[in-house]
C-alpha cells in the first residue's frame, strides 16, 4: 500500500506541474499590458522607426485585455522576390519569406504562440467588394499570438527589424489584422489536458494492477 500511494503521488505530481507549465507558456495567467509597458515598447518601436506613425500601435496597446490575439492573413507572393535596401533574397519569393518564418516562428514558439493554419489559395477570391485589387492570393495563414506583449516583444525587436526585409522582398501585397477568438472548433489548452489526463489515469491504473498483482502474490502459501 505505501509504494502504491508513492507511485500515485510522483504520478499526479508529475502530471499536474506539466499542466501548469503548458498553461503558463500558453499564457492562461498573463495580464493585459501596463501603463510602464506600454510606454517601453512604445519607445522602443519610435526608435526603430522613426518616420512612422505610431498612434495606431499605442491604441492597440493601451486597449490590450489580456486574451490571445489571431492574426489573419493574406498574402500574395512576388513571382521572384525584389532587392530591399541592396540586399538580395534569392530565386524564390517562398525562399525569401522562409528566411523570415525561420526567424519568426522560432521566437513566437518559445513564447506560446504558433501557427493555427496555413494554406496556398486553389483558386482567386470568389466573393469581393469595398476594396481594390484583391482578387488575386497566394496563401492565408493564422497565427496565434499568446499576448499582445508577445507581439510588442516581436515588433519591437531590432533583429526581427531586419528579417522584416525578407518579408517585404518577397510579399508584393498582404493584408493582416488582429482578432479575439470568440468560436473555435478546437483548443490546444483543451487537447494538452486530456492527452495529460488520460496519461495520468492510464499510469494510475498500471500502479493499481501492479498493487493488486503484489498482494496476489504475497497472499499464495
């Protein structure tokens, strides 16, 4: 009985840490940015650019309620990338582009954002109206950002800065624009749970046939 109760407890102490570290990495305990943090990274990205205006990017920040942010996206390829400021970018726009997702992706993943979808457009847009010249994409994409502070994290760093002229060299239109999710057909949250939940039970349930195997044992003359 004690070495099934240790088994049990190291299960369960394993199991619920390692859901509390997936849901601080997805961000279920961080807060909307503060006066001081908007102020930083509002000065940190009139420092990279300068020429531009910023009073877009403070609404944005000051509105922040804490809840992930989905970009959508829309994207249409050059047919080859362009040079930006003298540099560049290979034979394939898609060449260019992964030269700024192999930076992108890699820094949104350490900070619990991701890709929820990505796909190449099959055909032109079949519905438009109340904008120019958007008939023509080559793929869509949404990315889920953990926190608005993830995104000024991002925005605001100099590298990405300048894998940013990768981006421009190989997009010759995009659009993208922030959203909260208000209905989803599925969740990481949800899937890391039970897939922590049903482990923890299958382990548990392993620990209590090994019991029941021993005090069989133990009971035969």
């Amino acid at each position: 009985m004690r070495r099934q109760k240790k088994f049990t407890l190291t299960n369960w102490g394993v199991d619920i840490p390692l859901l509390l570290l997936f849901l601080i990495w997805h961000g279920a305990f961080e807060g909307p940015l503060s006066s001081d943090e908007v102020e930083r990274y509002l000065a940190q990205y009139q420092e990279l650019h300068p020429k531009e205006d910023s009073s877009a990017f403070r609404r944005f920040l000051e509105e922040d309620d804490g809840r992930p942010v989905v970009m959508v996206n829309a994207i249409q390829l050059y047919d080859s990338p362009i040079a930006v400021n003298g540099k560049e970018y290979g034979d394939t726009s898609q060449q260019a582009l992964s030269e700024y997702t192999g930076f992108v992706i890699p820094f949104l993943l350490r900070r619990g954002s991701y890709p929820i979808f990505s796909g190449n457009a099959v055909f032109g847009a079949l519905e438009v109206w109340g904008i120019e010249n958007a008939e023509r994409w080559s793929s869509g994409a949404l990315m889920r950002y953990r926190s608005r502070r993830v995104m000024s994290e991002m925005i605001t760093n100099p590298v990405f800065a300048q894998f940013h002229d990768a981006k421009l060299a190989s997009m010759e239109k995009t659009f993208a624009f922030p959203t909260t999710i208000v209905l989803a057909t599925g969740s990481l949250t949800l899937v890391v749970f039970l897939g922590l939940l049903a482990l923890a039970l299958g382990i548990q349930l392993l620990i209590a046939r090994f019991a029941t195997g021993t005090k069989t044992d133990s009971g035969k003359p």
